[in-house]
C-alpha cells in the first residue's frame, strides 16, 4: 500500500494557523492563566485584582492612570476591582499630592500579606509551567517577552 499523499490544503507556517506565534502564545498563556487561578482560588480575588495587586507591590504606590496601564487594566474595569480591593481593605487611596484630580493607590499592610501568602503558591505554577525549560531558556524566555511588550529591539 503506498504511504498517503501530503496534504495540499493544510495551511503553511507562513498563515495564521495552529502553529503560528499568536495561537502557541494563545495555549501557553491559557495553561498558564489556569493553573495562577487554580492557586489563588478562595483567596476572594480574580485575575484583575491580582494583576493590581501584582503591580503595586513590584512598583509601589502610583495613579489610578498609571496602574491601570502598568496592569493593561480598562479605566472602568480598574475602578470596579480598586472599589472590591478597597472595600476588602487591600488598597488605599488618597488623593494624589501633584494632581489633587486624582488618586494614587498603595497596597495597605493586609493587602501586602495577602499578595505575600500567595506568592508560593503563584511561584509553584509558573516553575510548573517552566518545567520544559532549562534555567538559560526560561532567563532568554523573560528576555524576550519583555522585549516583545516594551516594543523594543
């Protein structure tokens, strides 16, 4: 029996299909997300949330503005997560003393324990999600990434 004929219709590396960046970034990033909400599952957080929380603890205190655009957060979808953050008592805000029109958000001391106690768990997802990787690879992993979302060559 002869071995079957290659497929012409399958589309090539060069079209948008199961093997093109955009789609294994896709998978990577959707195994990955699953296991970060698996670990912070009954922790009164989602995803959002974690993001600010994230964001503030590796930067400090700063602007509504200038959180929601370091966490990649919708201006309205960032004042509904500050709102449950603030009533839960994981951030503050205050007026912000060079723009009295706006706010700055710090993390208060709970929310800081709270982002601390899940940092273990947090860390043990994405050293499972890195596991195929070898110490070099994830380093370069990093390297790139950043690069790719800073826009810089």
């Amino acid at each position: 029996m002869p071995p079957p004929a290659p497929r012409t219709d399958r589309p090539s590396r060069e079209t948008p299909s199961l093997t093109s960046i955009g789609f294994l970034l896709h998978l990577a990033q959707s195994r990955l997300y699953a296991g970060v909400m698996a670990a912070i599952e009954g922790s009164g957080l989602h995803g959002g949330q974690l993001a600010i929380l994230g964001a503030l603890a590796d930067k400090g205190p700063m602007s509504q503005r200038q959180l929601g655009e370091v966490a990649q957060i919708e201006k309205s979808s960032l004042v509904l997560f500050l709102d449950a953050l603030e009533d839960g008592g994981w951030v503050k805000r205050d007026a912000n003393p060079a723009d009295r029109r706006s706010h700055c958000v710090r993390l208060t001391a709970k929310g800081a324990a709270k982002f601390h106690r899940l940092g273990p768990p947090l860390k043990a997802v994405q050293d499972q999600f890195l596991a195929p990787l070898t110490a070099a690879e994830t380093r370069q992993l990093v390297d790139l990434l950043q690069r790719l979302a800073e826009g810089v060559r």
